[in-house]
C-alpha cells in the first residue's frame, strides 16, 4: 500500500513537472572559452538527474563488487555453523540410541568452527568413553580446555564423573579438588567429593567436608547426620589393629558428644577397648548407656565385657528382665553372666529360656560348654550338634551379629564345636 502511495506521488509530481516544464522551458547557457553551450532548463535538469543516479548504481556496483569476498566468507561460516549445529543434535540423537561411534564422529567433525565447541567436545568425551578409547576422551577434554577457557569447573565436572566411571580414583580425586579450590561453594562438586571420600574410606575428609554440606543444603539434615555417625565409627573401627590406647581416645575425643550415646560409635569404641584390654572402662561406659536408653546390642556386648565385679554385673543386668523379661539377647547375657559367677544352674536356664526364644549359634555354643563342666556330656553334644545344624543350614535362624561402619561381624565359632565321635547317638 505504501508503496503505490509512492508510485503515485512521483507521477504527479512528474506530471506537474511536465506541465510547467511545457509552459515555461526556461534557458541556460554555459560558455567557457571557445565552447558555448545553450539548452533548455527542463533538459539540463533530466541529464543532471540520470547522471546522478547513474553515478550512485555505478559507486553501489563497486561497492558489492569490493564486499564480495567478505560476504562469501560469512557465508561460508554461516554454512559450518549450520553443520556444526546439525553435527550436534545428530551427535547427541546417537548417543541416546547408544551408537557410541558414530556420535563421536557427528560431534567431532565440525567442532572446531561451531558456535559452542565446548558442547561438542564434551559430548564426544563421553562417547569415547563408552568404547573404552581413554586416549581420545582426554584430547577431547584438552580441546574443550583449549576452545573454551573459562570453562575449567564444567569441563573438570566432566573429566572428574568421566575418571569416576573409569574407576580413576585417585585422578578423579585430584580433578575434583582442583574444581573445589575454583569453585568452593559449587555443590555438585561438594557432592561428588562426598561420594569419593566414602569409596576412599577417607573418613577423615568425610567429616572435614560435612559443615559445607550444611551451608549448601544439598543433603538432607537426617541423611548428614547419619553419615556423620557412620564417618566416627569407621574411624574408630580403622583403630582395630592397633594396641595404641592414645590413638583410640583422640579419635572418641573428637567425636561430638551428641553423638557418643550413638549405637555404631559406642559399639566401635567398646570393641576397640576391649581389644586393648579396658574391659573396666568397657563396662563402666555400657552400664551408663544402657541406663539412658535400651539396646540389644548394647545388653549383647555387656555380658562378653569382663568387669570388676561379676556379681555386680549381674545383678544390673537381672534388673533389667523387668521391662526385657521375653528378651533373648538380654537373656544370652544372663547366661554367660551365671556362669561367670558359676552359678551353673541359673545360668543354664537363662540360656534355655534363650533357645526356647531364639535359637541362636552363640547360644548352643554356651550352653553346649556349660552342660560339659556340669558334666553332661550328651546333652551338650546335642546343642553342639544343633549349633553346627544352624551353621549348615541358611534357612536356620542367624546367629545375633554387629553390624556397624560397613561391617558385619559374626562369631567364629565353626572351630569352636568338638566333632561328633563315631557311633556317638
């Protein structure tokens, strides 16, 4: 529409033109030495106009001429460009339909002019890696460094998951801290860091990591104090082959006292003491965390820990059949507790009760060893040989356990039955 307005406007005013160039043509006369030039005005000012615009196309000729080169190159990057776009989405449609090779060739082959090589180039790292070529996904992971660099924590995001995959431990551990030194408060970071130092068992990086945690609240408060738990009993329970007493306290005294009534960190440090020979200690610690709160665990260990009264020990676990009277492991305890005091009657009807609840391994053992010193031997030879029945058969009821940092430990006991003798009924 605009356009006609314009066609009709330049022909009105041509015809206007026209009209008045007919009733007055005017007159002009150019002399200049020997040349004298007369024309009418109307045409000096038609040959002024097409000279003009002959001399604008001929300078825009030129002018498109002299840019040819340039436009020919933008649009040869525009094409690569395009290319490199089409490379991308086919490179990532293959790795999704787990054609490993292929994607890697579609990410590669226009990386280099695309408008985000870093895209391309981790893509094609992680293609490489799924064919076991670790040599191209590290030169892929170079060249994105090089085409991108101010992408270190993206690409070392990457490279660390990528070295993780691959088992690399120890590089996926340098990788990642170098990462978290240039991006401390990144949490995908701080979560990888945390899933590595548990594979690592660094529990001691576990627990220096935690307060970051916290900050970013990337973990759940409840998960984040479990692992702490877990992170304090490992590093007690790492103590196991050593006899050093010091060693094992520094590590309680750096354990919060929130979390010293914690089932798995008493446990661990129990068990340490033992090993070391503090059963005095190990007692004293049992009897005051089972007056603040009931474990079977706990009532388990106090009737293997020796201490300095055995008659006092007993009577505190017997008090405590008011509110555990059906309890088994309470009861397991008792028996051995009985014995301990060489009340032998008492005690083997503890440890019957104990079967009568919950037959048990420990439990034939003890009984089997008591009703020899009391000089029975058939009837201990029977619950040696249902003890050995329950080892032979996993269908059997499991023999009480701790199970604390990631380990189970179970009794050895397998060395502990006498074998039944020849033409023994």
């Amino acid at each position: 529409m605009k356009l006609l307005i314009k066609i009709i406007l330049v022909l009105l005013a041509a015809v206007s033109l026209a009209l008045i160039a007919r009733n007055e043509p005017g007159y002009i006369l150019i002399d200049y030495g020997p040349w004298k030039l007369e024309t009418t005005l109307t045409l000096a000012v038609i040959v002024l106009v097409l000279g003009f615009a002959a001399l604008y196309f001929l300078l825009r000729f030129l002018a498109n001429a002299w840019s040819v080169p340039r436009r020919v190159r933008a649009w040869q990057h525009e094409r690569q460009l395009h290319k490199a776009r089409v490379g991308l989405t086919q490179g990532l449609v293959q790795m999704e339909e787990g054609r490993w090779q292929a994607a890697e060739e579609s990410l590669t082959q226009y990386a280099a002019t695309a408008e985000t090589p870093l895209l391309h180039y981790l893509a094609a790292a992680r293609a490489a890696q799924k064919q076991g070529a670790y040599e191209r996904r590290d030169n892929y992971l170079r060249l994105a460094h090089q085409g991108t660099p101010g992408a270190d924590v993206t690409i070392g995001l990457t490279q660390a998951e990528l070295q993780l995959n691959h088992h690399q431990t120890e590089l996926a551990l340098a990788t990642l801290q170098h990462v978290s030194r240039l991006a401390p408060k990144h949490s995908y970071v701080a979560t990888l860091l945390m899933k590595l130092y548990i594979e690592l068992h660094d529990w001691s990086s576990v627990l220096a990591l935690l307060p970051q945690l916290r900050k970013l609240k990337i973990i759940p408060e409840s998960e984040i104090n479990e692992l702490e738990v877990r992170a304090h009993a490992s590093q007690i329970a790492k103590l196991q082959r050593s006899q050093d007493l010091l060693a094992l306290n520094e590590v309680w005294n750096c354990v919060p006292k929130r979390l010293r009534t914690a089932e798995s960190i008493l446990v661990n440090y129990i068990q340490q003491l033992r090993v070391r020979g503090e059963e005095l200690q190990a007692e004293a610690i049992l009897r005051e965390a089972l007056k603040k709160h009931w474990s079977d665990d706990l009532i388990y260990l106090y009737g293997i820990v020796e201490g300095p009264d055995p008659a006092k020990q007993l009577a505190y676990a017997e008090g405590c059949l008011k509110h555990q009277s059906k309890n088994p492991t309470l009861l397991l305890t008792l028996g051995r507790l009985c014995v301990r005091n060489r009340l032998w009657g008492k005690g083997r009807a503890y440890l019957e009760s104990s079967v009568g609840l919950n037959p048990g391994i420990e439990t034939y053992q003890e009984l089997g060893h008591l009703l020899e010193q009391m000089d029975e031997p058939k009837a201990a030879l029977d619950y040696y040989r249902k003890g050995l029945h329950m080892v032979e058969n996993p269908a059997a009821p499991a023999t009480p356990s701790l199970t604390y940092a990631g380990k189970t430990e179970l009794p050895q006991l397998m060395g502990s039955f006498p074998a039944p003798q020849e033409g023994t009924n």
